[in-house]
C-alpha cells in the first residue's frame, strides 16, 4: 500500500477543469483543520508523474497525451469520458503509485469547453507549422451532440488575448463540421495563400511579419460565446534574413478560453546562422534543421508495419463508358427503390420525366449535373427519398398532407420542440392546421436555425418551409437554388424568393433538388463512398441534413439503390486524370485558373475562354487567359522545340511559341469529353485543327522571353518566360486581370480562331465555380489594383 493517496473529485463534472494533489499518509494529516499536506510541494521529494488509463476490451490502456508532471494535475474529462467503461488516475511518487477511480457525471450545460489547434495526428505541437500542412481544430463540448461548430481560421496581428477586430480583414477559411461525442474535429490546410495574406498586413509597431505567421480559430454554436483556440506559429515561406542576428521569434500569445497546454516560447534561441541560398535555417533544439522547402508534408503516423512513405494524393480518376451510367431513369428505378405507389404513379412518372430532361438539358448548356455514375445515382435516390418518405407526393410540401405529431415534432426538432413542451405550447402548435405557428418557431432565425430566414414574427419559417425532392428550408436555400437555376436551366429561371410555391410542382421539385446537389457539392462526397457503413451514410448524409435525421432510413434506401442501379457492376472505361509534373508534362503555370474578371475589371469570368464573339458578342478569343500577377514563372508544359521568340504588333507584347515534340504525351492529356463551360457565351472546342497535326503551344503577354533561342528544345520543367502585361510592341497595358493568354494551335503565331483548339480541352484549368475562397480573394485582390 502506498504512503500518500489522490486528493480531489473522483465525480468530476463534465466540462469542468478539476484540480487533482496528493498527501502524504506518514505525515500528519493536517496542522491545522481542514489542511493537508501536499506530498509534491515539498522541495526533497521527487516530483509526481501522473498519468490516465482507460478501460477498453478488459484491459487498462495509458493515454499517454495525459501524461503530467508536478505537484498537481488539471484534467477536463470531455463528452466521451460518460461512456468509458472506467476511467483511472494513477500517481507515481519515486517507486510508490496511488489510483483513483473517476466517474464522470453529466452536467446540464451547453457550451463548448475548450478549442485545441493539433497537427494531423491529433497532438498537440510545439515546433512551428509549415505552409502545405494539416491543422487540426479539436472544439470540445458539453451537450452538443450532432450540433454544427462552425470554426474560422485568423491570421493574428492583435496584441493580448482573444478574438480582436484588429484581425477583421485576416480571415482564411471558416468550415463547419457536427459534434459527435462532445468533439469536432476541423481540418484546415495551411494554404501557400494563406501567406500572401498574412504578409499583407502587420501588427501595429511592426516592419515585417518576421520568421513566422501566427494562426488561431475561433468557434461558435448556436450563437453562443466565441471560444478562441491558442495560437500557433507557421514558418513565413517569404521571410528573408538581414543580418547575422535575427531577432528572437515571436513568442505565441495565450488566448482565452485556450487549453491548458498552450504552446510554450522556443527552447533555444537562435544562433544567428546565415541563411543560405536555398531557405532559411532554423535552430529548434540540439540540432540544426534546414527549412528547404518551407512547404512540408504533413507528420505521419509511426506505426509497427510496412513503412509509409508520403506520396502526393493520386488525382481522381475519370469516368469512361460503364453502359449503366448514363441511362435514363426509369419509373421502376423509382419503384424497386421505394416501392409502388399506386395513387402517385402518374406524380411519379412526370418526376422522372423532369430529371431526365434536365439531366440532358444541363449538357447542352454546358454545365452537366453530376448524376452520371451509377454511385451518384444510388446516394442522391437515397438522400431525396429519406426527404420525401420514398418520393412520396405526399410529403412534397412540409405539413400540407401530413403534419407534425408532438412526437415525430420532438424526434426532428429537438431541442426547439422541447422548449415548446416545457412552455406548454407544443400541443397547441402541433393542432394547429396549417401548422403556421409551429414552422414559424421552429424554422426562425434566433431560435437554432439560420438560414436567412426572418425572426418567428416574420412568418418566414412557414413561407419557406419544405418542398421539392430535396425539401429545400428556408429563404437562403430558396435564393441559392434560383441562383443556381438562373446560372444552369436559364430557360427555366424563376425567382423562387419571391415564389417559393413553385417549388410544390414536379418541374421545380426536381430543379431545386439539383440545385442542392450541385451547389453543396454533394456529389464530391458521393463519389467517395461505396460501401453502406453507418459512418459513411452519416458523413453524406451530414452535407445535407446536418443534424443527420434519418440517416438510418437513408442506409437502407442507399442500400437498395447499389442494387436497383448496379453499383456493384458500374465497370467503366477508366483513363487516368493528368497527373501534373509525372516527369513527361505540366501546367504552363503553377495553380492555373481563367479569369474571374475582364481587363477592365467587371465580372465576366467567360472573357477569358477560347470563342467566337465570347467578348460579349463583339470580339472572338484564341485561347485562355491564365490569371497571374506579373513575373509568375512560365513553364514549357512538354517537350518541345522553341520556335519563335519575337515581340508582337499587335497586344501580344512578348511572345513565346513552341513546337511540341513529345507529341505522345501531349495526345494523352486530350478530354474527349470536355463540355464548354460557356457555351452560351460562344465558348467553341475547335476552329478546324487538326489533333493529328503539328502542334504548337504560344504564350503571350510576358515580361521576359530571352530565357532560350529559337531552335533550343526545352524540357517539359523548363522556365520560358515570365508573365506581366506587355501589348503592342512591347509596351504594358493597363489591366485588372495581369494574365498569361495560352494558345493551342497548328498555325502557331498566326491570328484568329482557324486552325487552334480550345487549351481547355488538353488542359484542366480552373473555372469560377471550381476555385477555393483564398483563390477567388486573390482574383479580388488583383482585380483592386490596376496594373501597368
């Protein structure tokens, strides 16, 4: 038995920070009432190890991230700590442990407890992050089970503590993810973007941002209190030494509501070594470390196995020809999934008549909806039948043929329906017919509902209430389908903010589920998920309701799809998507996106594509602009030959043209099924080229264009130029979208559309609704200044 015990609360509450000592047994008990003697204060002992075990399959297991040392140990024990079969503390004391058994007890309290930043691993890190790595936003809370935290990262340039205003403008990304088990775990990529930001503004009193960035998230539920993470420090990849002794790093401030173990200041201090060529160096304990590059993988898992060696992501591959993927759908598709319906079988067949027609009709306009693998059938049947009770006609309008019961009130609304219960309106509510008064609470701004709706008075919650194959709710989800409907099927646009009773008709109950399915990028995820494993019918079924309603029945309907639509047969034709810098070819310039902006600064995103009149009916383009800011390295793409250096008459300004000679590579990044984004605008494939022809790639607009001669071959990694803004004879002209204008042709320099093809054909470059929110602030950024 051993001479000291733990001193402190073996029925800690939820959430709760408890401060846990011991005593020693040999000494008295206490001088005077009420004091014990704490065993870890006394200088000529050692100190206390602490540590936590968790009981798991009849075995107890260290959890080593728990481990402590010193006099006393703080622990918070979180949602999931209720259901551990036990729970223990032990402290070391020389070659003496004592234990204490720890039951935690719920508490009544909603609130997020704690915010941690960790590495991809889930720990907690001291040493700097780099640019291209994971972060990890870790929100722990106490009775927010399947509520969504939505988490932002900041930039910091504020003095003190907490979330500053000073930071309004240094905002990277915000993300949403559900609580399970009182934690959501948020991951953020530390994007190279991320730095022009951040190097954009400084801190009061600061010349620079200095050797490293520093980032924090803030959180929020429900409205409540903002809880601030601590910070984190992340190697500033533009940082350049001037003197032999920089000064010391900047320490990381602690911010409130932060975890205990907050990052610490440097162990060592740097020892003022140059910084070579090739990156900076950095002295983090005993040994020196070079940061080259600045950008670094994310840490690995060590593990008792093969070892894992990082490699980039594989690039998604493309869909071929499986003969079932793109069939039409069928009435019995509808009805092998859901059952037969014998009252709705006309409402049913006119549904299917509409999702066919628009799925043609995305096509032709060039923007197809993604319902074109058997997969993404079976999970988007699956996700409008668990709305619809099995596209039940019935069901096509919330509460106008069946309404809410007090129970099913409670089972969907949660929370909202309990308050209504303790404050005895529920009952009332629910008797009501319509169900005004209900939809109108429950679907409220203010009331856990946020979706541009208006408070409870406003009326809106009824207004905007379910409808359609996706049951869009409330005026926010009603503005962004009409957006979508304006920008996809403009043949069929309605303003539906203003007639939200449109969506009650089968041709807008299967445009606004489209809509959803599209806007939220639903298909992404659904393209990732095979197999019905409850965590995988949760993570799509999140995307749509976040409060996961229904997800079992979801299972069961996916589960029937995989067979009514043969998911388990889908074999297409599958050819790699271009893996870009595979040692035989590469995009022309690194992160190549179209203009979202024309030169003279107005939002038209088409300007910038290979067309007949697509300059709004006035002007043909020959190739894509490429946004990029003037001295952007310019890259061969393939093997070729330089075959023409010159500066252009015309707005060309500095040009490079080369003739390809890896003819087979270039072949192989062709897209046979490349649909025109901008069709409509004039956006064309070709204007009579020839695939099997001489190919050349031109690039105009450069800088600087003496990098080789003519009649040099260049390698595929091969710098040829640099962008910037050159015109006629050289001369810059005034723009608010610095671009590279990328051709290919088989007539080389030679003007007009005859003879070229449209790059987007060979060449995957991002499009306005494919760029991430730091790409389109940096189109923004650019489009502000006007640049000569």
């Amino acid at each position: 038995m051993s001479n000291f015990k733990i001193i402190g609360n073996p029925n800690p509450e939820v959430g709760k920070e408890v401060i846990y000592t011991v005593s020693n047994s040999i000494l008295p008990e206490s001088f005077l009432p009420g004091q014990t003697v704490p065993a870890g204060n006394n200088p000529f002992t050692e100190q206390v190890k602490w540590s936590v075990y968790i009981l798991e399959y009849g075995k107890w297991n260290l959890k080593e991230k728990n481990n402590k040392i010193g006099p006393t140990a703080n622990y918070t024990f979180n949602q999931i700590s209720l259901s551990r079969k036990g729970i223990r503390i032990v402290a070391q004391l020389g070659e003496e442990k004592a234990t204490l058994d720890i039951k935690p007890i719920d508490t009544i309290e909603r609130k997020i407890v704690k915010v941690e930043l960790c590495d991809a691993l889930g720990n907690l890190q001291t040493k700097p992050f780099a640019y291209n790595q994971t972060v990890i936003a870790r929100v722990h809370c106490t009775n927010l089970d399947n509520c969504a935290v939505h988490v932002t990262l900041w930039e910091d340039d504020a003095p003190g503590a907490g979330h500053s205003q000073i930071n309004k403008n240094n905002k990277a990304v915000t993300k949403s993810e559900l609580v399970s088990n009182g934690i959501a775990d948020i991951k953020f990529k530390l994007d190279i973007d991320f730095a022009k930001m951040a190097n954009a503004q400084l801190a009061k009193g600061d010349k620079s941002e200095g050797k490293t960035h520093e980032y924090y998230v803030t959180a929020e539920v429900f409205r409540q209190k903002t809880v601030s993470s601590n910070n984190i420090n992340v190697i500033n990849p533009d940082h350049k030494t001037t003197n032999s002794k920089p000064a010391a790093q900047k320490p990381v401030k602690p911010r409130s509501a932060a975890p205990a173990e907050t990052k610490g200041k440097s162990k060592k201090e740097e020892k003022g070594i140059k910084e070579p060529v090739t990156g900076t160096i950095y002295d983090w304990s005993e040994a020196v470390l070079k940061a080259i590059p600045m950008i670094l993988p994310d840490p690995i898992e060590v593990v008792n196995s093969l070892a894992k060696v990082f490699m980039p992501d594989k690039k998604e591959e493309k869909k071929g020809e499986c003969p079932n993927c793109e069939k039409d759908i069928t009435l019995d598709d509808i009805e092998r999934t859901f059952g037969i319906y014998t009252k709705h079988k006309i409402a049913r067949q006119e549904i299917v008549k509409y999702i066919n027609e628009f799925i043609k009709l995305s096509k032709k306009n060039g923007k197809p909806v993604h319902l074109d693998t058997c997969l993404r059938k079976a999970h988007f049947f699956a996700q409008v039948g668990t709305e619809t009770l099995g596209i039940n006609p019935d069901w096509m309008v919330e509460t106008d043929t069946k309404r809410y019961t007090v129970a099913n009130c409670k089972a969907t609304f949660g929370d909202r329906a309990k308050y209504l219960e303790r404050v005895g309106l529920l009952d009332d509510y629910c008797n009501d017919n319509p169900q005004k008064r209900l939809l109108n609470y429950v679907y409220g701004n203010g009331n856990g509902f946020d979706n541009g709706n208006g408070n409870e008075a406003s009326g809106d919650g009824y207004k905007f209430r379910g409808r359609g194959l996706k049951q869009i709710t409330g005026r926010g989800n009603y503005k962004d389908a009409s957006k979508i409907l304006k920008d996809v099927f403009p043949e069929h646009f309605i303003d539906l903010e203003v007639n939200p009773d449109k969506v009650k008709e089968a041709k807008y109950a299967v445009l606004t589920a489209f809509a959803y399915w599209e806007k939220h990028e639903i298909w992404k995820v659904a393209d990732t998920l095979k197999d019905s494993t409850d965590s995988n019918i949760k993570k799509i079924r999140g995307k749509v309701n976040p409060g996961l309603k229904g997800w079992k029945e979801c299972k069961v309907y996916f589960e029937k799809g995989i067979e009514v639509f043969k998911v388990n047969n889908c074999e297409p034709t599958t050819v790699s998507e271009n893996k870009e810098d595979n040692g035989k070819w590469r995009f022309p310039i690194d992160n190549p996106m179209l203009c979202m902006y024309s030169q003279g600064g107005g939002h038209k995103p088409w300007h910038g594509s290979f067309g007949e009149r697509i300059r709004d009916g006035s002007a043909n383009h020959t190739g894509n602009d490429l946004l990029a800011k003037p001295e952007t390295k310019v890259y061969a793409c393939v093997r070729s030959k330089v075959h023409k250096i010159y500066t252009s008459s015309s707005m060309a300004g500095n040009v490079v043209v080369l003739k390809v000679l890896d003819v087979e590579t270039f072949k192989s990044l062709r897209n046979e099924n490349y649909v025109p984004k901008y069709q409509r605008k004039g956006e064309i494939l070709e204007r009579g080229f020839d695939s099997n022809g001489t190919i050349y790639l031109t690039f105009w607009h450069l800088s600087k264009n003496d990098f080789f001669n003519e009649g040099d071959e260049v390698s595929y990694n091969d710098i040829i130029g640099l962008t910037g803004i050159s015109g006629r004879n050289g001369n810059n002209f005034i723009t608010r979208n610095p671009h590279l204008h990328f051709e290919v042709s088989n007539v080389g320099s030679a003007a007009g559309l005859n003879g070229k093809c449209n790059p987007s054909v060979y060449f995957k470059f991002k499009t306005e609704d494919e760029l991430s929110q730091t790409e389109i602030d940096f189109q923004n950024n650019l489009k502000d200044r006007e640049w000569r």
